[in-house]
C-alpha cells in the first residue's frame, strides 16, 4: 500500500512538472519567433551581413594595421549575433534545423574567424608574422618558399571566405521575388474601372499568395544556383597554374641572390671587419665597387619614390604593386652586417641619379630623394633592430612616414618578403638578407577587386535564381497562383464566379483588338506595309492583281507556314476552371452557393458531400407564370424552347437587377428569391421595395421587347389565340424557409423548402380570379416601405390552403397594355457591347443599393411605371 502511494506521488509529480516545462518550452518557442521575426533584429543581422561581406575589404582600402582591434570586435560582435540568429531560428522556425541554410548559416559564421587578424596571421602569415621565431633558426624553413608558400594558402584562404560569407545574403536574394506579387492593375484595383480600359494580360492585378509549388520550386532553384556559384568559387583556383607550381622567379628574387653572393664572397675573402687595414683594402677593391653597383641597380629598380607623371608607354616602378621598402640583415655573423649597405662610397647623390635613373632607358627608374639617400648612408649601430630584435635595417620610407620603421608596421597583406635562396644553411645561420617590399597599392586594388567580385556573385545569385526559375513562373507558377486566386473567391462568394467570367471574357477582347491594331499599322518582312484598304471595287482587275500580289509575298516570305500556337495547357486549365465556376453558379444559383461554398473548403479529400445540412433562412418569394403557356407550346411545337428562354432573359435580367434570385425554372414558371437574412432591417425594407418594383419592371419589358413582340403576329398563334401577347401572373410572400440540397447522389437541386414558397405559387395561381398580374401577401406589405405600400390596393381578406390563418391579399394597379413596342431597342451583337452593358446594370445596381438612392423615386421617375 505504502508503495503504491509513493508510485502515485511520483506520477501525479511528473504530471505537474510536465505541463510547466511544456509551457516554459512554448514561451520559449514563442520569443524565439517574435525575435527572428522581428524587423530590428532583421534590420541588424542584415547591417552585419553586408559588414561581413565588405569589412575585410574596407579594413584594407581605408585603414592601417592600428585599427584591425576595432575590425575584430566588430568581427566577434557579429558572430556572436549570428551565432544568436541561428539558435534562434533553430528553435523558432520550423523545418530548419539541419535544413540547407542551416548548414550553410553555421559555415558562413565559421568563416568569420579567419577576418580575425590573429588567427589569420597564425594561419597564413609570413615568416615576420611569426616575429622572427624561425629567422634565428637553422634551417631554410623561413626561406621565400615557405613565405611564397604561405601566400598562396592565404590567397586560396581569401577566396573561401567570401565564398562562404557570400551565402549569408542568399536569403535576401528572395525578397526580389515578391516585386512580383505586388503588382497592381488600375482595372481590377479600382471598381469605377469602365469598359474598354487597357488591361494588361499578364497582370491579375491582385496580391496572389505565393502557392506552395511556387515555394518549393524557388527555394530548390535557389540552393542549386548557390551550390553551382560555390562550387565554380571554389574550384577556380586549384585550375590555377600558380596553385601547383611556383611563378616565375621575380626580380627581387634574383636581385637577392645576386647581392648575397656577391657579398658572401667579398667577405670570405677580404674579412674587412678584421682590422683596419683590411676595411680600407675592401672598400677600395673593385669587388666593393661591383657589390655596391648592383645594390644601387636594385633599389633603383624598385625605386618607391617614383611620383613622376609618366607616358602610359614608357615603363617604370609605378607599374609594380610593391616597392622597396625595407632592407635589413641578420644572423650570427654580424661583424659583416655593417657592410651590407652601399655607405662607403663617396658619388653623391646627382651621379647616382645620372647613373641609374635611367632617363634614356627603355624603363626609367626614377630619381631617389635626398632624405632616401641619407637613409643609405645609416651606420650599423643606428640602424632599426626590428622583427623581434632578429634583424636590423633601414626603411626607405621613413623619410616620407617616420612611422614605417619596421616591416611590423605593416599587415601581412600588405608586405612581400624576400629572402636570398641561393645558399646553404650553414650560410643562413652566418648572415641573411631581408627585403621587404610595400604591396599596399596591391592590397588596396585586391580589396577594391575582391568588393566588386563579391557584387558580381550577389547579383549572379539573384539573377540567376530568378532567370532560372522566369520560364516556370512565367508558364506553370503563375497561371497556377492566378488559378488559386480565382478558386479562392469562388469559395469565399460562388455567385463571384460569372464576375470572374465576364472580367476574363473583356481581358480576351482588349487583347485580341490590340493585336488586331498591332497586325494592321505592322510591317511585313520585306517592308511593305500589310495594311489594304477595302476597295469597292473588290472583284476587279486591280484588287485580285493586288491579292495575289500579296499573297505571293507572304509566300516568299514564310509567314503562311506560320501555325497559329497552340494554346498552353494551363491557359485552357485557366479559363476551364473559370467555366466551370460560372456553370456551377448557373446552376445551383444562390440557393446552393453554401454547397458549392462548402466542398471547394475541403482541399484534403476529393470526395463530394452534396448533401450537406440545409438552413434556416429568412427571404421574399416570388412566383411568376407564363399565361397560355400550354397552348403555345402546342403550336410552338420546337420553338418553344426559344419562347420560355426569350421570357426567362427579361425575368432574370430584371430580378437581378434588383438584388433577385432566379431559383427555379419550371417549364412556364419561375421561382425568384431575395434573401433578406443577414441584413439590417432598413436594408429588409429596400429589399421589399426592389421585390415588387422588379416585377413591374418584368411586366414592362414584356409588353415593350420587340421580340416578343414578334409572337403577336404569329399566324398560327393569333388564329388559335386572337389578340395573343405574351403575360404573365405574379405571386409574392415572404417568411422563412429550409435552404439547400434537395435530391440524392445521383441528382440534386438546390432550393427553398416552406409552406411560404407554396404560398407565393399560390398567390400567382389565384391572379386569374381577381383579375390582376400582381398579388402580393400582408407580410410582405408590411416589410415595404410607407411610400411603396402606399401605391399597393387591398383586395381582399382570405385564407387560402396552407395558410393558418386568414391574411390580406395587396396588388397594384397596372395598365401593361398602355406600352408601346420599343422597335429602337438597343440589342447587343458583339461580346463588348454584351459586357458593356452587363456593365452598366451593375452600376445601375450598386446604385440603386446605396443609402443615397430612394427606391420609391422610381415610381415618379421610371417612364414605363408612370405610363403603366
């Protein structure tokens, strides 16, 4: 029993701590989210993204080595903050942990070590990096080679870096994608749009949500260019003959070699620091003459004060990245070290320049500077003891920069060592030389190169991510979003499908006249203008001569071997869908926009629920019936069917036009609604008003159509009918109704259910015995506004079947037979004259729904109502 406690105790407290630390896990979550999608913290990893990938560029250009510390906090704040940015994302973005930006984010935020100064000179520094810890050795490991060696690595280092901080912008390379999204179109942005308005095709003119095949096709687009661009980044170096075998010896090289042979031997052979004797002997020797020639010859050739604005023929020091800057010797033998530079000597400064300047050469070294040659002429002892103590020299450039003392003061981007490499170690152990030449200038251009190469491989990304994916946006991606969109609005509205049908159908029309005008003012191959005017004379001589004129040309110049293209397959998808929109409106109207409504939700299943739940809905009803109806389909035999649908346009045109519903159409009636829930009482009333107003509009348009008119003067219908025109009875009420499917899985209708739908057939049913075209229930009386119930009559007090109690009948008075025949009606011929008008009813319609426009005006202004 006791153990069963504890176990219970031990249960019901892992229950209580699970909860908190799923809360705790959730907040967690929750900060992760709200930080990575934050627009400050966007704002700064995307300011230290653009640092990471220029700073190291701006630190060379603009800086001296004084200021790396400041680059390398800076350097560490960033990695700090993309260190934050990646566990951030790690916890509060789905899918991307160890997602392909992940790996990609952990390695570009790696790569930032190696723009730490100290680790990159650890990494890839030369031998005065290392200050001097292998000059004093024994071997030649600190030679050039090693130095040349150390280059190449940093070189090759270099290019990976901004490889790798490269990516780190990828995800902006995105954003350019969505310019595409928020284009807008005047015609669909603005609802005022009239017919005729230049409509761009290839613009929806709305904000399409990107679809999900849209995502996925950018997003693996996106990692292939990246992956391709790294990879050629990558792999161009090793194609480098310099990665695999050493350059071509410079001349600072040679140089070296020469003076350091020279100079061994002069001092193997004359020991001048002996005595003094043999110091005079030495400096008066040809040897000091030739080893003292050949040092002016060399710091001649790499003069670094040559400032002369020179020919762009006429070759010089200035077309080198580096000059002499410094020159120094080391090692244990330093009794000869003091004779290292050319100080003995007693030519001045005019001979030298006489001398070496080499003003008629084919490249001219320049002239040295007075200060340049004081500092040739330094003595051992005050010379700069530099490169931790190893080696001691002088630096050209103090005179114009008393700063640049020792090779120290430069970054080792910025220097050149030269060491001699024909010696042995034995002799390196004695005494070395140093040249250090300044590469500034060279660094400075690589930074410059290396910000544009870094442009150039952000803009090849984003370019080549959008050319690559421009043909499937432009042929599958985007017609699938336009799809999407219009599936949308015929989810969120069915009835919006015919809209839709009716904007497309004008799109087609703009298009095609605009290619008709295009094709009229073009020219042919051959420059003559295809634009023929119609003769009159068509079938003469001269027009059939012009014809085959013509028609030869087009032979000569292929265009009749032209196909007309075929349309793509997500065009014809496009437009089915659309047609299959407005058929399904059509057809279920408005009383089965909720099924319509309801299975297009279900995106998960393929399955069709027809029969969903109907719903209580309060509306008017209307029933209307075609007088004589069984005697004309008789004589009508086949042509009836053009009868009904000529009288069915005239209902349903002016139903809709008055916020009506056609529901049902059944053979000579038709049952209207005007669904009244959902709306405010002041709206109900307008509702009731536009009810009967639009069936006395009905009945006018009847009697006024010339093409009903035509049945008048039908033979065999006035010799079975005299005085025959086409009327019809009209029955309203209103109340509640079941709203819905009605049938089974094979076939449905969507319609009202209620004894008030009976209730208006048979108010229409009963027209014939008061003797009137309109009869309309009580309920609907009192739902009319006081002006418009004030021009309906009581005619009389019943109750009829279905009804449980007794309620008064209204009509209104109308003389339909005082309208004459409109013969100058205006019938549509074109599809843009058809769209023009289906456009001005709309306007007229969302006119006569506004608060401004008074419903019962109509009766005052309408010409036929005041006639009838």
């Amino acid at each position: 029993m006791l153990v069963e406690k504890v176990e219970s105790r031990r249960s019901s407290r892992a229950e209580a701590r699970r909860p908190l630390r799923y809360i705790i896990w959730h907040a967690i979550q929750s900060v992760a989210r709200t930080i990575s999608g934050s627009s400050v913290f966007s704002t700064i990893t995307t300011v230290l993204t653009i640092y990471a990938l220029f700073g190291d560029d701006i630190r060379l250009v603009g800086t001296s080595k004084p200021s790396d510390a400041v680059f390398d906090c800076i350097t560490i704040v960033s990695m700090t903050i993309f260190t934050l940015e990646i566990c951030v994302c790690t916890v509060g973005k789905a899918g991307y942990v160890l997602g392909f930006f992940f790996w990609l984010d952990i390695m570009s935020t790696l790569t930032l070590l190696l723009d730490i100064t100290t680790v990159a000179e650890g990494l890839f520094g030369d031998s005065i990096s290392s200050a001097g810890g292998q000059t004093s050795g024994g071997s030649r490991g600190s030679t050039s080679e090693d130095s040349a060696e150390a280059g190449r690595a940093a070189r090759v280092s270099r290019a990976g870096t901004k490889a790798g901080r490269v990516v780190r912008l990828i995800r902006l390379v995105r954003l350019i994608r969505l310019v595409r999204i928020y284009r807008r179109n005047a015609y669909e942005g603005d609802d005022s749009a009239s017919p005729g308005l230049d409509i761009d095709d290839d613009d929806s003119g709305e904000v399409e949500k990107e679809s999900a095949v849209s995502k996925k096709l950018s997003e693996m687009t996106t990692r292939r260019v990246i992956m391709l661009v790294l990879l050629i980044m990558l792999s161009l170096p090793f194609f480098q003959p310099t990665m695999w075998k050493d350059k071509m010896p410079s001349s600072a090289e040679y140089g070296a070699n020469v003076l350091y042979r020279r100079f061994t031997k002069d001092m193997s052979t004359y020991m001048p620091w002996m005595n003094a004797s043999a110091r005079g002997t030495y400096l008066q020797t040809r040897a000091r003459r030739v080893y003292e020639d050949n040092f002016f010859s060399y710091i001649y050739y790499h003069n670094p004060f040559c400032e002369e604005e020179l020919p762009d023929d006429i070759m010089s020091p200035q077309d080198n990245l580096a000059e002499l800057f410094w020159m120094g010797a080391g090692g244990l033998w330093d009794e000869a070290s003091q004779f290292f530079l050319p100080r003995f000597h007693s030519r001045s400064l005019q001979e030298l320049n006489s001398r070496w300047g080499g003003v008629d050469w084919y490249y001219y070294q320049c002239n040295l500077t007075a200060r340049a040659y004081h500092v040739l002429n330094t003595t051992w002892e005050n010379m700069e003891s530099c490169v931790a103590n190893t080696v001691r020299g002088v630096s050209m450039l103090k005179s114009s920069d008393g700063k640049m003392t020792c090779p120290d003061e430069l970054r080792y981007q910025e220097r050149t060592v030269v060491y001699p490499t024909q010696l042995t170690s034995g002799e390196w152990d004695n005494i070395f030389f140093m040249f250090v030449f300044d590469r500034r200038r060279g660094s400075k251009m690589e930074a410059w190169l290396n910000t544009m190469q870094t442009l150039f491989i952000c803009f090849l990304l984003g370019f080549g991510a959008m050319t690559f994916s421009r043909d499937a946006n432009k042929l599958v991606l985007t017609p699938i979003e336009r799809m999407i969109t219009k599936i949308n609005r015929i989810r969120n509205n069915p009835l919006e499908a015919m809209a839709i049908g009716d904007e497309e159908q004008h799109k087609e029309q703009i298009h095609q006249s605009r290619k008709n005008r295009n094709a009229v003012r073009s020219l042919d191959g051959n420059g003559v203008q295809t634009l023929i005017a119609k003769h009159n004379e068509s079938n003469s001589i001269r027009g059939k001569v012009t014809k085959a004129f013509f028609q030869a040309m087009s032979c000569m110049t292929g265009s009749q071997s032209q196909q007309i293209p075929e349309p793509m397959e997500t065009v014809v998808l496009e437009k089915t869908i659309i047609k299959i929109g407005s058929l399904l409106a059509l057809g279920f109207g408005e009383a089965g926009a909720e099924i319509i409504g309801q299975n297009m939700k279900g995106g998960d299943s393929s399955a069709l629920n027809a029969m969903i739940p109907g719903r209580r809905v309060e509306a008017i009803f209307g029933f209307c019936d075609i007088r004589n109806f069984t005697d004309a389909t008789e004589v009508l035999q086949d042509q009836v069917m053009v009868f009904v649908n000529r009288i069915a346009g005239v209902v349903h045109s002016c139903i809709n036009d008055f916020f009506g519903s056609p529901n049902k159409n059944i053979g000579d009636a038709f049952l209207l609604a005007w669904r009244l829930s959902g709306h405010p009482p002041q709206k109900q009333e307008r509702l009731a008003d536009m009810a009967l107003i639009s069936f006395i509009k009905v009945i006018a348009q009847i009697n006024k159509s010339p093409l009903l008119a035509e049945y008048r003067n039908h033979p065999k219908l006035v010799k079975r009918l005299p005085n025959y025109r086409v009327r019809m009875g009209f029955g309203m009420h209103s109340g509640w109704a079941i709203e819905g499917a009605i049938g089974s899985e094979f076939k449905i209708d969507a319609s009202y259910l209620s004894p008030n739908v009976n209730m208006a057939a048979r108010l229409e049913a009963v027209t014939k015995q008061f003797g009137c075209l309109i009869l309309l229930s009580e309920s609907l009386h009192r739902l009319m506004s006081p002006f418009t119930a004030y021009q309906c009559r009581l005619i009389d007090h019943v109750k009829l079947v279905g009804a449980r109690e007794p309620f008064k009948l209204f009509t209104i008075d109308l003389d339909d037979l005082a309208l004459e025949v409109d013969r100058h009606a205006h019938i549509p011929t074109s599809k843009t004259a058809t769209f023009k008008q289906k456009f001005d009813r709309t306007k007229k319609r969302n006119e006569r729904w506004s608060e401004d426009f008074t419903m019962h005006r109509l009766f005052q202004d309408d010409p036929d109502i005041r006639i009838m």
